[in-house]
C-alpha cells in the first residue's frame, strides 16, 4: 500500500489518515484524526493483497472482537471495526511514544528496579487478557508501548486466541526467540506460555541480550526445546538472587514448573519488588554475597545462633533482652539503703569498687585495641580479581592471612592471573585467617563432538552437553542429505576453549543436476529451488545439443539459499565439413564457405565486377575436410 497515496485519505468517512506509523506481514498502521470525536487515534487497515483471504479476514476480526472486549490500563484499548473500499480496518486507541524494543536499542539493559517496573505493567494488562480467558501468544518488546506520559500498554492481539477454543495450533505461532517449548514442539498453547515469554522479555531487559539466537528460525527453537535459559546474573554480575528466581521460575522448560499465569507471577514480581526496596533501606553483605538483615536480638544467650545462608534473617528485639547489662562484682547494694555521707563512707568498699572499675576499663580498651587495631581486627577484604599472584600477595601482606593457592579454568581470566578469593572480596577477615586464592589456568580446552549427519535439534544437545555453546546454524547446498549438519567449527579436530560458540553448517541437499538439459527446463529447476539464474553464456559444444545446458557454475562457493549461479548453452557443434567449391564462381563459393562460418582469402585476378562469371579453379583446402567455425580458406582463380 502506497503511504504517500493513502495521506489525506478518510476511511468510512470517520478516520482522516494523517501518516503511516507501522507495518507488518498482515497489516499497516496509520495514525489518523477521528473527525467525529476530534482526535487521534491509530487505524490498523489490512494489506491490499489480503482483503480477498477470507482466513486472513477472519483472523483480522477476531483481533478486533477480542481485543473490544478487554478494558484495562496497560492495554490499548480497541474503538472500532469495520470496512472501507473492501479493505477491512480496526480504530484502535494512539499511544504517542516508544516501542520496548526502541528502548532496549538505545539504552540497552535496563536496572533491576526499572526491569520489575516494566514486567509489572505488562504482567497486569496480560493479567486482565487471562482473566477474560484470552492468551495473547505474541509477547515481545515490539508489542510493548512506552507511551510519553511514562504508560506502558500491551499491544497487538493478532495471534491472540480465546483458551478455551484455541489451546492448540496446526502451525507454530509468534516471534521464535520467545517461543514456549510446548508451542515450538506440539503447537499447544495455554497462560502458561504467555508467561514464558514474558520470562524471556524479562531476561532481555536485564541483559540486553535475547537468551537464544541464530540466524535461523528453527534453530532457536530448538533451543528452547534443549536448553535451560541461564540466569541473567550470569551476563551482568551483582543481580540480586530473586531477580534469577524471577526470570528463571518463568522460564521453565516443564510447563507444570511455571506461574499457572500472568497473575502469579504478577504477584511474585511485585514480592521481589517490596524485598528490593526493604534490602536497599538495610542491609550488610556477607561472604557468600547474600543480604542479611540483623537486629539485636538472642533467644538464648547461652547458645550459638547458627543462620541458614541461603535466607534473609529478620531478629527483633525481644522484651527481655537488653542491649546493655550492669555488671557489678562484690555485695549488692539494696535499693532502699540510705545513701552515707563522704565521711561514714566504708574505705575498703570504696578501693574494691575503683578497682573493679579500672578493671573494667582496662579489659574494655584491651578488647577495643585487639579488634580494632590488633590482631584480632577485622578488615575487608580487597579486590584482587585480575592481578598477579605477586601482586594480591603483596597486598596482603599486612592482613597476615594463611594463604592458599588453587589453579582453576577460566574462560574469562587471562592465564596466571586471579579469577576469584575465598572468602570472596569486601568480607571481613582477621589476622591470621585462611584465604583461599584462585589462579586463572586460562580457559579448558576440549573437542568439539562430533556433529556430521545430526539435525539441528540433535547437533544442539552435543553441543550443549559437551560445555559449548549453539552458536547459530547456516545452511548450505551440499552433497549432505537435506537437514544433516556436513560442517561445523571445530570439525577439524582443534580443541577449543569450553563455551564457546559452536556454528554449524547444515545442507539444503543436492544442486539440481541441470547439465544436458534444455535452457528453460534448468531455469525452471534452479528457481524452484530458491536459486537465480544471474548469467546465460553460450558456448560451441561437439557433445551437447544446441539450446541446452553444458555446465553450470555457482557464483558463491558454498553457495546458500538463494544463491546465484551461471549458466553455459551449448550452440551445438562448431564443426563444418569443406564443399566442393572448384567450378563455382568466386561469387557463390566465397558465399556458401562464410555461411559455414569460415574466414575467405580470393586470390584472383579477376575483376570483382566478374566475380559472378569467373570460375574458382582451385582450393587451399580439400573438398570433403573437417573444419572448425572461424578457420581460413583460400579460393583461386587465376
């Protein structure tokens, strides 16, 4: 559809198209002036070339009647639905801003807090779609509005089906980088896939990555099918713990494992949500990197409180405990004894109390000079990932810790240098502690498994099984049956480091053998195929007819779907056989030897003018010889 034909048009009379703001494989969506309300509204008018499909129709509709019935603020809201010019068109409400994934392209991954703000508008508008029982099956940051008044809506119900009519598909439906296993293997479809695509929008606000890429559709699904998606802490360090559990409860591969739907895990967002801000108001690290959240309180003073790492601990004062105890030594004094004047005062009373208290003292500062500048001192420990051994050593030096030394693999750490403490770096530690320090043995070299003759699917799970990762597959026309894995990086038995990228080469089958064939049947074949034919050259050919093909050439080696190739036509055979000329006047022999396609030398002296009367009386070749297009022949006539 022409935009700039469509500018000014009015739809029913009602929507004044002002300019086109979008489109996709069904459909384009202007923005346009309701002339009857007086405002904008966006107008999804369906693609020309569809208006005829009445499955297309059908579908385009049930948008609309789906989406009427859905009124929630984090949904753009539908007003009309109609026809014009045979062109089916749906009014929907003009939400002025960004889509999600502008934002992701231009910012990038976006904070723990923002990410959470973002899941919980969405989550809400799926909330209300499920609780109208309608799955939306397209969930990604296109379909997200970030309007400018800081709104953020869900959009685009054109994969939208009612649960309760539409839970399977005869095709796999939606964007495959946010495609549900259950979806991309059976084409069954329920909330529960919704939510696993708002798992992986999650996943990629956070780490500005999608979990699982390849340039070929298929591949990715698999993927899905194979792989657990890996906790974006993995990609951007320091994420809190309940930001993993988020992504990953929402993503698991077991349908039965995940949120029964967006109102679950729209409950659990905004838990993680309050935990966040509780951990920001107090909060002290631990070895072990978690948060706890400690008060002063002791059930049992006399017994050893022992914390599970693996949760937050919240200890309230308690009625009976107190931060501060007297302590006195000697006679108790009652309460209700007179108080003595200075000069009745007992003498040995008074000595034993200064001396108790100057003990008290003492101990007090004792203590306070052995953990605060003495041996029993707590200090932090500092960062000492990427330096020498030399070097952390030598900054440890005045903390007096028991070095140990280990040798690990690592990917990311270059060889001999430090890849991690333990304990780990900003935890306390005394004098005379045990400190554990890693050294990078650079990163684990392993064999690539191998890969020749498996799918797609198949080549992924060795892949993924041996430590490496799928890193995409091109496809190529080989020998190979369609679908086999012919090549792949590290077929040539070069170990390499563990988790890395692992691309294959898959086969799209044969060429089609087009030799011998005539030109527009090899034509035919090759375009079937999803090649083109660039170049058509002709060539003499003593073995192949005239019309059809001698050989063809592809212009890329290995060449890909759709490729080019060359072809060369045969013009049949380039040998003559030589006439009998002697006899003929130099006219007609100099005549029928060119039509045969030879170079004529005359040597005569006759005239030109009686060249049509005088007599070839010899040749410089015999009557009868085999020549070739293009060679000499002399005629005399002397």
């Amino acid at each position: 559809m022409n935009t700039s034909q469509n500018q000014d048009r009015v739809i029913d009379g009602r929507y004044r198209i002002i300019r086109s703001l979008a489109a996709g494989g069904m459909a384009r969506v202007f923005l346009a002036e309701d002339l009857r309300l007086k405002r904008q509204v966006a107008v999804k008018v369906i693609h020309p070339h569809l208006a005829d499909d009445e499955g297309f129709i059908a579908q385009f509709r049930q948008e609309a009647i789906l989406a009427a019935n859905l009124s929630h603020p984090n949904l753009v809201n539908v007003f009309d639905q109609g026809s014009d010019s045979g062109s089916a068109y749906l009014v929907m409400e003009y939400v002025a801003g960004q889509t999600l994934r502008e934002v992701i392209r231009e910012f990038g991954p976006l904070s723990p807090k923002r990410t959470l703000g973002v899941l919980e508008s969405v989550l809400a508008g799926l909330s209300a779609a499920h609780n109208g029982g309608i799955l939306h099956r397209d969930i990604k940051p296109e379909n997200v509005l970030l309007a400018d008044d800081g709104r953020i809506k869900l959009s685009d119900f054109g994969l939208a089906r009612p649960i309760s009519a539409h839970t399977e598909t005869d095709s796999v439906i939606g964007t495959a980088a946010y495609l549900s296993p259950e979806l991309a293997s059976r084409g069954l479809a329920d909330a529960r896939s919704d939510v696993y695509a708002v798992g992986i929008l999650g996943f990629e606000l956070l780490t500005g990555k999608q979990p699982f890429t390849g340039d070929v559709a298929a591949a990715v699904a698999a993927q899905h099918l194979t792989s657990n998606v890996p906790a974006p802490s993995t990609l951007v360090p320091g994420l809190p713990e309940s930001i993993d559990e988020l992504v990953l409860w929402a993503t698991e591969r077991d349908a039965e494992l995940r949120p029964a739907n967006a109102g679950e895990l729209l409950e659990f967002v905004r838990k993680v949500t309050a935990e966040l801000r509780g951990e920001a108001s107090a909060s002290k690290s631990t070895p072990d990197n978690r948060t706890e959240v400690i008060s002063p309180r002791f059930e049992d003073q006399s017994q050893t409180l022992v914390l599970d790492s693996n949760a937050t601990q919240l200890l309230n004062d308690s009625e009976s405990d107190q931060l501060t105890q007297v302590i006195s030594t000697g006679d108790q004094v009652a309460a209700d004894e007179p108080e003595l004047a200075f000069s009745s005062f007992n003498g040995g009373k008074f000595w034993r109390w200064v001396v108790s208290t100057l003990l008290v003292f003492a101990l007090a500062a004792g203590l306070g000079w052995w953990f605060g500048a003495g041996p029993g001192a707590l200090r932090s420990l500092p960062e000492l990932k990427g330096r020498t051994v030399a070097a952390a050593q030598g900054t440890l030096t005045n903390l007096g810790l028991n070095v140990v030394v280990v040798n690990e693999y690592s990917a990311d750490v270059a060889q001999g240098l430090v890849t991690r403490t333990d304990p780990s770096s900003g935890s306390l530690v005394a004098s005379g502690a045990a400190l554990k320090i890693y050294v990078s043995l650079g990163p684990e070299l392993k064999l690539v498994p191998v890969l020749t003759g498996l799918n797609v699917a198949e080549a992924t799970i060795e892949i993924t099984k041996a430590g490496f990762v799928f890193g995409g597959a091109d496809a190529w026309f080989n020998e190979a049956p369609a679908g086999q894995v012919f090549d792949y990086l590290g077929s040539d038995k070069q170990k390499l480091p563990l988790g890395s990228e692992i691309t294959i080469n898959v086969s799209l089958g044969p060429l089609p053998l087009v030799e011998n064939l005539s030109q527009d049947v090899a034509v035919s074949l090759l375009t079937t195929a999803g090649l083109t034919v660039a170049e058509v050259k002709a060539e003499y050919s003593d073995t192949v007819p005239a019309g059809n093909v001698i050989s063809m050439t592809p212009q890329t080696k290995p060449l890909g779907e759709s490729g080019s190739v060359s072809l060369t036509v045969s013009k049949g055979s380039d040998k003559v056989v030589m006439p009998k000329v002697v006899g003929e006047t130099i006219a007609a022999a100099k005549s029928a030897l060119e039509a045969l396609g030879l170079r004529v030398t005359v040597d005569t002296n006759q005239l030109s003018s009686r060249w049509g009367i005088a007599k070839v009386k010899a040749a410089s070749v015999k009557a009868g010889t085999t020549l070739r297009r293009g060679d000499a022949v002399t005629i005399i006539s002397r």
